[in-house]
C-alpha cells in the first residue's frame, strides 16, 4: 500500500488521460478503436499512472511510468497500427491542469497480488475519475455515477487515500 501511495503522490497532476488505441489498416477509411487493456492518466515530465487489466476481466493493475507507449499486444498485428487515443477533453479540463486531492481503491482478496477491482480519483475541480475494469470491453472511464458498478459489490471495500 506504501508503494501506491508514493506513486498517486508523483503522480497527482492530471493533463492528459490517455488510451490504447489501435488503426484498422484494413478498413477504408481507416479506423481508430480504443483497446481497453490500458489507460494513461498523468502529465508530461510528471509520470503518468499507468491502469492496465492482465487479462480482460475484472481486475486492474496499478503502476507508474515516466512516458506511455503504445501497449505491446499491438504491435504483433500486421493489420493494426497502434496509437495512443487522447481522451483528456472527456474526462479532464483542456485549459488547465487537474490535481487529484483523493484516491478511492476497490479491492478485494486479490489486493494482496497488487490488483484492484476500480479506482476513482476525486479532483480538486469537483468531479470525479472513475476507472472500471469490469466490462466486456476492458477499462471504462466515467465519473461518480458510474461507481456502482464497483462499490456495490459484496466483496469489495474501499481505501481512500488523501493525497
């Protein structure tokens, strides 16, 4: 836990938030589709917090890394041209940056492996981040309304961790 909350302190200045993505080169016009194994949050030269899923499913792995890279599943596709997709106008200010003041953690059992079941981010513009690694689609993106789909489960307790 120690180590999550040094990472969400280097990292609580929102500029950008950033997705996985991929071009279809074999459709015409080209297609850019999101590929829900990772998102980005952060700002450059301050990290970015890195939200992965292992697998599509319900977990989400925390981590931090200095600059985001295109995700490494994409690269062995000779018909997909992998990209970053800037959400940052859906989910953040494009005229300023955002700092995060809390961070709630969803977990479980399986917090003891470093995996959480969502996150949320509360921002000192008074909106909220929420990050849901449990749809069929992989990570989705919303705010406090779409907490549900996180909190209400039995087995899950959250952490909030002041930053």
């Amino acid at each position: 836990m120690d180590e999550l909350i040094r990472l969400f302190r280097r990292c609580r200045r929102f500029e950008e938030v950033l997705a996985a993505g991929y071009g279809d080169l074999s459709s015409s016009p080209e297609r850019v589709l999101l590929y829900g194994k990772q998102v980005y949050i952060g700002a450059p030269g301050q990290g970015y917090v890195n939200l992965s899923v292992p697998e599509l499913g319900q977990l989400l792995r925390i981590g931090v890394v200095d600059e985001p890279v295109v995700h490494p599943d994409l690269d062995a596709e000779d018909q997909l041209r992998p990209v970053l997709i800037d959400l940052t106008s859906m989910y953040l200010s494009v005229h300023r940056a955002i700092e995060c003041k809390t961070v709630t953690l969803y977990v479980d059992d399986d917090f003891a492996d470093g995996l959480v079941r969502g996150v949320a981010f509360a921002l000192d513009d008074g909106t909220s981040l929420v990050v849901d690694p449990a749809t069929v689609d992989g990570i989705a993106l919303g705010d406090e309304r779409d907490l549900w789909r996180i909190a209400d489960n039995g087995d899950v307790r959250a952490v909030e961790i002041p930053i």
